[in-house]
C-alpha cells in the first residue's frame, strides 16, 4: 500500500511540473519582445541628469508606443516641476507636449531658422522657433533648451532640459499658421495663354492692271494752289498723251501702207 502512494505521489509530481513547464513555454511564447531598450537606457541618462521627476512622470504611464523611439523630450527640471500643478489624467497629454516626433540632437535644431513650426506627439499643439544661433538661444514657445544632448546613449531616443513647462497657452494654433501663409501664385505651365487672334484675310490682287497702274496719279494737292500750276507740269503733261498717241498711230499706218 505504501509503494502505491508513494507512485502515485511520484506521477502527480511529475504531472505537474510538466503542466508548469507548458504553460510557462505558452506565456514565454504570447509575451511581446523587450522592444523598450531605448527608453530604459533614455531614463538611466536622465536620472544621471537629475531629472528624476520627469522620469517619475514617465513611469506613471503604461508602456506607450510612441515614446519607444523616434522621439525627442523636452525636459523641465525638477526645480520647475515642484512649481507646476499636474493632475493624473493630465499626465499623458503633458508628456505628448513635450515630445517631439522625431530624435532630433541640439544640432539639428541649429539648423531650423526662426519662425518655423514644430509639431508635437500632441497633434493640436505647435511650436514656435525662435533660432538665436547659440548654445543657449533656442526657444521653443515660452521655453529655452538649456541643457542640451542628455539622452544620446540610444539609436532613436533624444531628450534636451528645458528651462520651464510648455504651457497650452502658449500653442501656436494651425489657424495662426495658415493666416500667416503667403499665397504662391500658380507655376506658369498652369495658366491658361491668352487666346490666338485669327490670322488677317488675305488681300485681293486684281487680275487685270488698271490704267492707274502704268500712269501714276500724283498726290492732290491743296486747294489754294491748284491755280499756281507751273507751265513745266502742263509740259510734260502733254508730252506723254503725245507719246501715247504715237504709239497707237504707227501700227495703223503701217498696215495702211502695206
């Protein structure tokens, strides 16, 4: 009786530690990879930094994709934080106003010029840029980078301090922005080309020359001094209706004599 207790002891044992092996292989199996290396090695330089409660703020959040890479904090510090109000549901839309949705290091903002617009992991919140070309002379809206290239450990994470909390008040609307746009006038392949005149009708050549043609008419002249014809004009008037004359006769007599 002792050696069936203690069989059957064995083969419950047994069966269930290949149960917990099953469903530990199962859990391992449906588990998501570690895919927030970045942000881990993000929040280790930041508390180095002594930007604890931005951290803190950071972890009153569930894992969220969008601060797993591709992004750049803007971090106030904990001096400015201790000042600032923060209820639990407002955590989330803070964080997404401090977050830029690329990695963006201190040197790539230098090549932004002033007035240009950055958007935020908050889609209705913008920033202004005003480029002073310094270390210290880059503001966002109301705020400063002041510590810049603190999160450089990862591939894609990036986080600058900042010198105060972007506030919503200070948002640039997408309604300021397009009042402030230029119109661009349409590239000259899109508007339309003046419409073609007709070419002129062509002109009528008589097929016959008129008289006018072999004698010129002279230009009329004024009425005051159709009186004042000199003799010279009657002259060769007359010597041309001779010539004309002449040239009609001679065929005539010259068939007559024949």
């Amino acid at each position: 009786m002792t050696i069936k207790l203690m069989a059957t002891h064995t083969i419950l044992t047994m069966f269930a530690l290949l149960m917990a092996a099953h469903f530990k292989s199962i859990s391992s199996t449906n588990l998501p990879p570690k895919d927030d290396q970045d942000l881990r090695l993000a929040m280790e330089e930041m508390q180095k930094a002594n930007y604890f409660t931005f951290v803190m703020l950071l972890n009153m959040l569930p894992l969220n994709p969008k601060f797993l890479a591709n992004v750049t904090f803007l971090m106030p510090n904990d001096r400015m934080l201790s000042k600032t109000v923060i209820p639990e549901n407002a955590v989330s839309n803070f964080l997404h106003r401090h977050s830029i949705p690329s990695p963006l290091i201190f040197e790539h903002f230098l090549y932004i010029p002033t007035g240009s617009i950055l958007p935020s992991l908050m889609l209705e919140y913008l920033m202004n840029v005003s480029n002073g070309g310094g270390r210290r002379s880059f503001v966002l809206n109301n705020v400063k980078i002041i510590s810049p290239n603190i999160c450089t450990i990862g591939s894609s994470i990036r986080c600058h301090g900042i010198d105060g909390v972007l506030n919503p008040e200070s948002n640039i609307s997408l309604h300021t922005c397009s009042n402030t746009m230029v119109p661009v006038p349409p590239p000259p392949s899109l508007v339309a080309p003046p419409p073609l005149l007709p070419p002129p009708p062509p002109s009528l050549v008589p097929f016959f020359s008129s008289p006018e043609d072999d004698f010129p008419v002279p230009a009329p002249l004024p009425a005051d001094s159709s009186q004042h014809i000199s003799g010279s004009s009657k002259l060769s008037l007359g010597r041309k209706v001779l010539k004309s004359m002449a040239t009609i006769l001679v065929p005539l007599m010259i068939g007559v004599s024949i």
